[in-house]
C-alpha cells in the first residue's frame, strides 16, 4: 500500500507520464524554482521571527527602565513622608 491507497506501481506509472509530458529539462526547472522559493520563504521567516525577538528584547528593556524609575521616585516619596513625619 502506498501514499493514501495508490501504489508503488501508480506511482511510477504516474511519474513516468509526468515526464513525457513535461520532460526532464522543465521538471528540472521546476524543481529548481520550487527550491529557491522555499529557500526565500525559510529566510523571511528567520528575519520576522529575528524582528520580533529584537522588538521584545527592546520592549522588556524599556519596561526594566520605567520599573527602575518608578522604584526610584517611591523611594524618594517615602523618604520625604518620612522626613515630614519625624519633624511633626
């Protein structure tokens, strides 16, 4: 049994017609241009995902900033209400 119910037998008979009517020289162009377009297609996928890596390394960096500041200004308002109390 072969690939969803045809053969081996099918297959090649099948494959045999394929190149008599296309012939080895297109069939080989074909080939060719079908490598070369998954080729590009993996590459644009490596840069997207390359894009989005980069986009949230820079967004996590720019929340670790704005936490940094926050923590900064909390402290700097307990130690003024601190301040304020003891002199009362």
């Amino acid at each position: 049994m072969g690939i969803g119910g045809i053969s081996m037998w099918q297959l090649l008979i099948l494959l045999l017609i394929v190149i008599m009517v296309f012939g080895t020289k297109k069939l080989r162009n074909m080939g060719g241009d079908l490598g070369a377009a998954v080729k590009g297609f993996r590459k644009g996928m490596e840069e997207e995902k390359n894009d989005v890596t980069e986009k949230l390394e820079a967004d996590a960096e720019d929340s670790t900033d704005a936490a940094a500041d926050t923590t900064t200004e909390s402290v700097k308002e307990d130690s003024a209400k601190n301040e304020a109390s003891q002199a009362n």
